[in-house]
C-alpha cells in the first residue's frame, strides 16, 4: 500500500515537474497585425501588410502585390494629412487622381482605400475586407503594386489614420 502510494506521488510530482517553465523560457513576440499603431513610436509592418492582402489576394485567385516606394510615399502623404486635419477624406489635400498624376506614376489602374480608428492592421484588413467598396479595391484586378500608411495623431478621437493604394503600372514602369 505504502509503495503504491509512493508510486504514485512519483508519478504526479513527474508530470508537474514537466509543468514546470523553464528560466530560459521567451515568450513569443507578438504578431506584427496585432501590434497597436496608436502610440507615438509605433512602425507600420508594411511587408506584413503586402504579405496579407496578396494572400488575400491569392484566395481570391488575384496575383500578389509588392511594396512600391512611390505608393508607400503617396500613402503616407494622405494618411498625414488626413490625421492633420483629423477628418477622414479622399480629397483632404487634393483629389486621389489629382495626387496620383502629380507625382508621376503611371498606373493603368488604380485604388485608394482609406480609414480612421483602426489601432491595428488586422482591424484595418478586416474593415476594408467587411465593406464591398474596400474589397474590391484589395481585389483590384491587374494590381501588382500597393503602399500602405499608418499615421498616429493622439489629439484624434480616432487615434489612427490609414491609407492603402493599389495600383497596375503601365506596361514597362516602375
């Protein structure tokens, strides 16, 4: 009886032992998506965000999407205006089409997606992704290449502004 007992106080302290965590242990970062944008030093993970939306892209039997600098540059122009004059508009500063010409890419398509108050990728994904409008956008047909922006502005109700641009360049550019 009293072996029995042994054994089986044995057998309990070995699987808590293998409970146990180790001082080494490290836990995971967190996913790039999930990382709050909404603080001054926050990075827009835009190579997660390509990654993403040409998987995305993928399902739905679309090519993938690059990062283009110009893009990533006109994104974050509107997503900083925007937060300046915290409203929420296509046309704060100048018109999409206005703004596209104005720096000199040729696209023989192009979209802009744009929203406020989403604190993180994911959100934004997901907000654009639920609205048919942002969606197609994302599934633009021919679109190769994207650049996309976040922008903190703390004195906003909405914290955070976001700007995507998919495009198809003329045959030979960029």
């Amino acid at each position: 009886m009293i072996s029995l007992r042994l054994s089986a106080l044995l057998i309990v302290a070995a699987a808590l032992a293998g409970c146990a965590v180790s001082e080494t242990y490290v836990p995971k970062a967190e996913p790039s998506m999930y990382r709050s944008m909404a603080k001054p030093d926050a990075q827009l993970d835009d190579a997660a965000a390509a990654s993403m939306i040409s998987g995305y892209r993928a399902n739905n039997g679309l090519p993938a999407v690059t990062l283009d600098p110009e893009l990533t540059r006109l994104a974050q122009a509107q997503a900083s205006v925007m937060a300046q004059r915290d409203k929420l508009d296509h046309s704060a500063g100048k018109p999409f089409v206005g703004r596209l010409r104005a720096s000199g890419y040729d696209a023989k398509t192009a979209a802009e997606n744009i929203g406020a108050g989403y604190h993180t990728l994911a959100e934004a994904f997901s907000g654009w992704r639920d609205s048919p409008p942002h969606k197609a956008n994302m599934l633009l047909k021919g679109a190769t290449r994207m650049g996309i922006a976040a922008v903190y502005t703390p004195r906003s109700k909405y914290k955070v502004y976001w700007a995507l641009i998919m495009a198809e360049p003329e045959d030979g550019k960029r």
